[in-house]
C-alpha cells in the first residue's frame, strides 16, 4: 500500500547504518533530517504531475506524490 514510504524510510535506515536499539548521536540525527528534507521538499526533473482545480501542477516532492495518493488512509478519518 505505501511502497513509496516504505522504500524511503528503508533507505534511509540501511544507507545510514542506524542501529534503532540505541540513542542517535548528533551525525546521525544530522543524516536524517537531510534525508526527511530531501524527501518533503525536494524536487527533480521528470517527478510527474498532478491535477487539481482543473489545472496540471508539477509535483514539489516525493512526499506531495505519496500524500495525494494516501492521505485518506493516513489520516483515517
């Protein structure tokens, strides 16, 4: 259902070598919020589009294209 967070949140624990059974030093939490940045705010060419007002809007983020495809199911209202 949710690939695309799965895949992000999997990279970032593997590209890191995090070991989540310990406290995260200052690199580490460092190494994170670049990497939840990247993935809220950042774009790149060929990211794809979306519609919304009767208009086509580009995509501002990995996160934008994973929200409007989850949102219901992540809020669960």
């Amino acid at each position: 259902m949710v690939d695309s967070f799965n895949k992000f949140f999997k990279s970032l624990v593997e590209s890191s070598g995090l070991n989540l059974s310990r406290d995260l030093n200052i690199d580490e939490v460092r190494y994170i919020i670049s990497k939840i940045n990247e993935y809220f705010f950042t774009n790149y060419e060929g990211i794809g589009f979306t519609n919304a007002l009767g208009e086509k809007f580009e995509y501002f983020s990995e996160f934008h294209k994973f929200w409007e495809k989850y949102h219901c199911e992540v809020l669960n209202p």
